[in-house]
C-alpha cells in the first residue's frame, strides 16, 4: 500500500486536505493524524473492518482496547450508557484536552474497539488538525498512538512515516505535537474515580476538581490489568535505558559519570537530561529523543529522573516502563 503524505498548516488547516482524510476514514481506511500529546493512529471507531486494520498496522496485541476521539461532549455521550455528574465535570474543565475518560459503554461501540470490555475510552482533543478532522469525517475516531507496537508513542509525522510506511492509507503532517506525552486516563465506570495512566493533566490538576481520586499502582504481577496496554515493554528504545534516581544535584553528575564509563568501554552512550529543563520541555522531547539515540544506533541511554510530581509523574512513569535498570545517585 501507499500511504499518502498530507501537509497541513497545524493552525488553520485546509479544509479540501481535511475532506480528503475525512473520506479515507469513512471508507474504512487508517490516516495518522496529530493531536496535541502524540500522533494517533485513526479508524472510524464505529466500524469494526476499520479498526481491526489498526491492530495489524501497529502489530498490536488484540487484548489493548483503543481509545476514541471525540469532537464534543454531545458525540461522546451518545457512545455511553451514562454520563455520570462528575464526569461532567471534569470535561468542563479539561476538554478539548490531555483528558481520557473510561465509561460503561453503549452498544453501538464494536467490541473490536474497546478489545471486549464493557466500557470505552473517550477523549476529546485540543489540536485543530484532529477537531477539524473529527468534525469533517463526523463519526467518532479510534486512535491508539501511531507508532509500532512497543516503540516510543511518535511526536512527529516522521516518527510515524518510519513505523508506518506503506502500511496505512495515509499519513497527516501538522508539526510536532505540543505536550510530547500521552493523555491521562481515568477510570469513571468505578466507585471512586481511579487514574489509570499519569498524563498530561495532572493528578494534581484532577484533585482540585474531585476530592476523592485514586491512583491505580499496577504491581508486576497483576493478572487482569485494570488498563491493558500498561502490562507492555512499552514506549522503549531499542537501546538499553538505564534510569537515574536520587537527589536532584547528585542526578546529573551520575549520569555523566555512567556515560564516561560506557564510553570508556568502546560503547556508545547517550544522555536523556532533565537537569536545567522545564518539565513541560523534558515532555516534549522525550520519545524524540529516544528515537534520535536509536538512529545513532546507541547502545545505552542514560535518562536523568525528574520530580514525580505534576507533569514528572507521566514523564517517570513512562521512563521506568523504558528502563531495563535503575541506578541510584
Ligand atoms: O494521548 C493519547 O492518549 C494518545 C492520543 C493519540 O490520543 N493515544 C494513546 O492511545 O496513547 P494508546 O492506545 O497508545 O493508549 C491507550 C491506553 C492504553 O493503555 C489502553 O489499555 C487504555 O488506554 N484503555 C483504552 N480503553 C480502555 C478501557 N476501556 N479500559 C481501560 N483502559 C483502557
Ligand atoms: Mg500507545
């Protein structure tokens, strides 16, 4: 298959190249598109031929159900059996956003895009290529990140062209993707409103919101993981990742300290920093920069750990996913 490259302008994208998507999704075709964390891989979420094809494309174990994008809070109502208050509540504040919510779902979502379960991810997005997108194909999106299975979710239309190529229909260009880190997800369909997977909006941000929230440990051994896709190797490089942990002075020189002592050996070692960076920054470039190490064909990246606070917790847990080792400073 040919995939097809289609430009746009990230801010105000032209409506025949959005059309032109549009129709690719409605006849049951795959488009890559950008939103505001990472690149999503879409079908149209309601047609179960369609995302059986993103499974294959991605190479993706059928148990990891996919989320679906939404234009508006009035489309992703009619996907669910009930829009509970304090949902409600937390869409007002957060959509179009970093914001992905698990409800019971509505018959009309095949079991293909939730992998059997009995609930849906719904998330509305805060980029003008994918709203824009959304509204012009007007059927909901079932988009999981558009990178092969396991590797780093992809921050750019050249990260997914190099996973992706000649195997979907094809692919949008509107620039890097702002946050650089997936969405978090929160499990409404429960009791007490569990995080399921940190993100982009804060556990902070949320409790301010809802008083009562839990944040959902996953242990190693767990047998029916509360999320599926957090049981994975996931968002690793191919080069062996070792993280370092401790106080944040003694962090950097550790690093350092590693990287002469792989390099010393006749091994090629790469630094991740933190030190000095924002969090916002350490988000936005980290999978970029693990797939740039793997071009330079690393052997080990040496990632600086951040506070685990704020956007930190989406950006540790995604380097200790990473991690074949921790070492302390
Ligand atoms: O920022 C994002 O969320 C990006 C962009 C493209 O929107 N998407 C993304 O999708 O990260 P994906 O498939 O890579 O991650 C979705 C996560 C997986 O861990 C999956 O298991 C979980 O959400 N998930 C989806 N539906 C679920 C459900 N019904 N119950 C529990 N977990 C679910
Ligand atoms: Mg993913």
């Amino acid at each position: 298959m040919k995939t097809r490259f289609i430009r746009v302008d990230s801010k105000n994208p032209d409506k025949a190249k959005i059309s032109q998507a549009a129709n690719i999704l409605t006849s049951a075709g795959l488009v890559a598109f950008p939103t505001e964390t990472v690149y999503g891989l879409g079908a149209d979420a309601l047609n179960s031929k369609a995302v059986r094809k993103i499974y294959k494309a991605k190479g993706r174990p059928r148990d990891n159900p996919m989320i679906v994008h939404v234009a508006s809070v009035k489309d992703a109502k009619r996907l669910v059996k009930r829009f509970p208050l304090k949902a409600i509540r937390l869409t007002k504040k957060f959509w179009p956003g970093p914001l992905t919510i698990i409800l019971p779902k509505d018959g009309s979502v095949p079991k293909e895009t939730t992998a059997g379960l009995n609930t849906v991810a719904l998330r509305m997005p805060d980029h003008p290529v994918a709203l824009a997108l959304l509204r012009e194909a007007n059927v909901p999106i079932a988009a999981p990140s558009a990178n092969s299975s396991g590797k780093p979710s992809p921050t750019t239309a050249a990260h997914v062209k190099n996973d992706l190529d000649g195997q979907i229909d094809a692919i949008i260009d509107g620039g890097p993707s702002r946050i650089g880190v997936e969405s978090t997800v929160i499990d409404m369909s429960t009791k007490t409103p569990t995080i399921l997977r940190p993100g982009a909006v804060t556990v902070e941000q949320i409790r301010r919101i809802l008083k009562d929230v839990r944040v959902h440990q996953p242990s190693k051994n767990e047998k029916k993981p509360r999320s599926p896709g957090m049981k994975y190797r996931h968002y690793a490089p191919k080069a062996r990742l070792i993280l370092v942990v401790g106080e944040e002075k003694d962090v950097a020189a550790k690093a350092m300290e590693l990287a002469a002592g792989y390099t010393a050996k006749g091994k090629k070692a790469r630094i991740i920093g933190a030190k000095g960076k924002t969090q916002a920054r350490t988000a936005a470039q980290l999978y970029g920069l693990m797939r740039k190490y793997d071009k330079e064909r690393a052997d080990i990246i040496i990632a600086e750990a951040t506070t685990e606070k704020g956007l930190g917790l989406a950006v540790m847990n995604r380097l200790r996913k990473a991690a074949t080792k921790t070492v302390v400073a």
